[in-house]
C-alpha cells in the first residue's frame, strides 16, 4: 500500500468515527511530503461541497499561499466526483492517485452518474431549471476582464 494512500484511508476512517461525512479522505503531497489532509466534513459543516478533496486542496493553497498546485499531487481514497476532479483540474495538480472507483461508491449510494451523464449531453437535469439570462450583458464583464493589464488566467 502506498503511504500516502493510507494516510487518506487514515483521515476516512476518522470521518467516519465522528460522523463527519462520507467515507472518503485526501492527501496532497509536494515534493514527497504531506501538505495537507482531509476527509469528508460535508454533515459536521452542513456544506454539501465540504468534501475531501475540496478541503485538502483549500488547506494545501492556504498553507502555501498560492492556488497554483502544480507541484502538487493528490491521493483520494475514491475516484473524485465532477466536482472535486474540477477543483483538483483548476489547482493544476499534476497527478492523482485514487483507490475506489465512482461505480464502487454508487454502489453504497453515492452515485453521480447523472451529472457525467448531463456533461455528455445524455440527460438532462430533472432537479433544477436552468435559464441563460441576458447573455450579452454577462459578457460585458469577461471583456472588462479581458482588457485589464497584467490579468492572469488560471
């Protein structure tokens, strides 16, 4: 078993024994060392994006005052859901280790197969409306955005 990895199924298993959230947990790990860990907090924070992978990349950005974790990897017990794989995509860490697959986890009720399927343009949404409204006008922003020297994207 790889350290990291166990430390992970470290921080689950303590989620777990205080009912924090689900069973999952996530190290970020630079240069051979543990930057931050985390497991999921999403019932004691009542905030259903308190996951992980989430709180691990909050707390690794924090603790090395950057957002840019490139010279970063993270170890999740489970395949993150689109949520975390975004989070993890836009703090530009450079690998990822994961344990359980998503179709392992659906299998304990934590299936989000519907949202891989709406992103394919398989399904739709059934839970929520969604309006695009004044389109134009929200553009106006990104152009501002865009003409500002020294922007950086990320």
């Amino acid at each position: 078993m790889n350290e990291f990895l166990a430390l992970a199924l470290e921080e689950a298993r303590a989620g777990i024994g205080k009912d924090d959230g689900g069973p999952f947990g996530a190290v970020i790990v630079r240069n051979g060392e543990v930057v931050s860990k985390a497991h999921n907090e999403v019932l004691k924070r009542n905030d259903p994006t308190a996951h992980a992978e989430i709180l691990a990349i909050r707390q690794a950005s924090s603790i090395l005052g950057r957002y840019d974790l490139s010279t970063c990897e993270i170890y999740s017990t489970s395949e993150p859901c689109p949520m975390c794989f975004a989070a993890i995509f836009w703090a530009r860490i450079n690998r990822l280790v994961f344990g359980t697959t998503r179709e392992d986890v659906a299998e304990i009720g934590f299936d989000d197969s519907l949202i891989y399927d709406v992103i394919r343009g398989e399904a739709e949404l059934e839970q929520m409306e969604l309006v695009n409204l004044d389109r134009e006008g929200c553009r106006e922003v990104l152009e501002e955005w865009e003409r500002r020297p020294g922007r950086r994207v990320y």
